[in-house]
C-alpha cells in the first residue's frame, strides 16, 4: 500500500532520512516543510493522503498547525513525530486532530506500519496513546459488554487491529467490526481510542496487562 506524504520538520536531515525510507516502501513525498505556517500551506496545495508532522519547529510549532490543517479540510490524517512523550503533548496532539503519535525514537518499521494502517482504515490503539488521553475522561458507570466484546476489546486495548483481533480469537473480521460496532454503542465511544479510555475509567480493562 501506498500513499502521498508531507513532511514536517525543521530538521533538513531528519526529513531527507525520511523521504529515503518512505520512497524505498512506496510512498511519494510530495511536498516538505520545515515550520507550522508552511506546513499548512503545503496540505493545502498537495492534500497529501498523510501527514508526518513535528512539535517542536522554530515559526510556528506542529500542535498548532496540525489545528489549522484539521479546520480547513478534516479529510487530512495526521501522525505526529516527536522527541517529546510526555502525557500532555500526547494530548494537545490527539485533541489537535493527530490520528496516531510516534516518538522520534521510533523505528521507521513503526512508522510505516501506522502509516499502512491508518491508510486502510484499520488503526490498532497505542497504550501510550490511551494512557495519555485517560486523565481527560471522568469516571464512567458500569458497563454491559458480553464476554466476547471484552476479549476483542482487550485485544484493541493492547495495539491489535481488526485482522490481528480476528486471529487471536479465531473469528472472522466481520465479526470483530460487529462486535466493534457495539462496544462504541454501549460504551458511547466515535472509536478505539475513545472506547479503550472510556473502558479504562470504568474498570472494565486494565492497560498494564500483559500481552500473551
């Protein structure tokens, strides 16, 4: 699977390192920028399929620009790069309207693979992410869910996607997104994200489980 890409970074090595492995896994990289103001710009003349966007940038920094991109078309899918992981920035970057966040430290293997899925539609959950997000929510009541959801709810908690989901409990991917489908109702959830926080706060799954 590829896609078009903008580069956001005002580190000039950083962002040719990137083009070099993006373009060796198929993606075109049309267009790159070093600050807000000119990211900005650049979404709007190319409206790339992704966006691959810093925080921290001398004239204008990416939490603000990833706002202004979100406001003039919502289409745009955003991941933000960063050297900070602190819960905070997570934060401001997912409230931005950030569909993933990495952090620098990461390998290209893990950029790729978001990108891919972010591009298919099928986006598995970091718990870096939802821990990030947790403190935003207020306690919740108690939940409905059967056995079944919890399972495939747990298996999202731990970074799994739809096909991961359907292997490990040996179903079908339709059934998952059914099952998904229901866990956003009874939990009043738009997606994972959302439904891993809300179950969270409720008690119903515990994030520093360990992954079999």
């Amino acid at each position: 699977m590829s896609g078009t890409v903008l580069l956001v970074d005002d580190h000039t090595l950083i962002r040719q390192a990137l083009r070099r492995n993006l373009e060796e896994f198929g993606f075109t990289v049309v267009a790159e920028a070093a600050d807000g103001p000119s990211a900005v710009a650049a979404s709007l003349r190319y409206g790339p399929d992704l966006i691959l966007m810093d925080v921290s940038m001398p004239g204008g920094d990416g939490i603000t620009a990833t706002k202004s991109i979100m406001r003039a078309d919502a289409r745009r899918r955003i991941i933000v790069l960063s050297m900070h992981s602190d819960s905070r920035t997570v934060r401001e970057a997912i409230t931005a309207g950030a569909v993933g966040y990495l952090p620098k430290s990461s390998t290209i293997d893990d950029v790729v693979n978001l990108m891919k899925q972010i591009l298919s539609g099928d986006v598995s959950l970091s718990p870096e992410v939802a821990r990030a997000m947790i403190d935003d929510v207020e306690a919740l009541p108690a939940h409905d869910l059967s056995d079944r959801e919890l399972e495939v709810l747990r298996e999202v908690s731990h970074g799994c996607s739809t096909t991961e989901v359907a292997q490990r409990l040996f179903i079908s991917q339709k059934t998952v997104k059914n099952h998904l489908a229901a866990i956003y109702a009874k939990l009043d959830a738009r997606d994972r994200t959302e439904a891993v926080i809300k179950a969270v706060k409720r008690g119903v799954i515990d994030l520093s489980e360990d992954v079999d």
